[in-house]
C-alpha cells in the first residue's frame, strides 16, 4: 500500500520557522487535495490546512498568515511552511490525501512531531 511520509517536523524555538513535507511512497491517482492536521495532548485532531489539485486554500484561523500550504501536482507532494510559530501550534502534525475516484477515503501519513519551545 502507498503511503504519505512526512517530514520535517522538530523542536523550533518561538518564531521560529519549520518547514514539512508530505510524500507518497508510490504514484497516487485521484488525489482532489492534500492536508494538514495536527493534534496536541489532550486536544482533538484539528484541520490546519488544506489544499486541492486546483490550487485552492483554506486554513484554520489560528495559522492564517503564518502558515503556507503548498503542493507539486505531479509528484503529489504537498508542503506546509510555518512561520512564527508559537507553542500552541506543539502537535503532531499529521499530512492527509484525500481521494476521490469511485469512492472517496483519506490517507494518512504517521505524523511528525512539532514542538515549539525556548
């Protein structure tokens, strides 16, 4: 089975910066878009970012003007550019893929650790 692995991820002083990556192991067809999620102790898995083959944005408040999502269509690979971070952005952040084909699932990358910290 392909998977999405992430990396990237690290400790980042406050307003630091980090960058993640999300890739496939193998070719992917039907991808309509491409995620983050990020889920902190104690805290529900939350949307971060999201981003369609076509181009299209969305992210959550709390990262608006902080985060950039960006992805490479044809290797699948999607990016999320965090700058500014604080500690309450501390989570394992989690890349998803959604597929829409006949029927429409996620994959998920096994996350990657992001603690920001002094």
């Amino acid at each position: 089975q392909v998977q999405l692995v992430e990396s990237g991820g690290g400790l980042v002083q406050p307003g630091g910066s980090l960058r993640l990556s999300c890739a496939p192991s193998g070719r992917i067809f039907n991808i309509y878009a491409m995620g983050w999620y990020r889920q902190a102790p104690g805290k529900q898995r939350e949307l971060v970012a999201t981003i369609t083959s076509g181009g299209t944005t969305t992210y959550t408040d709390s990262v608006k003007g902080r985060f950039t999502i960006s992805r490479d269509n044809a290797k699948n690979t999607v990016y999320l550019q965090m700058n500014s971070l604080k500690p309450e952005d501390t989570a394992v952040y989690y890349c998803n893929a959604r597929i829409v084909s006949t029927i429409r699932y996620d994959k998920w990358g096994q996350g990657t650790q992001v603690t920001v910290s002094s």
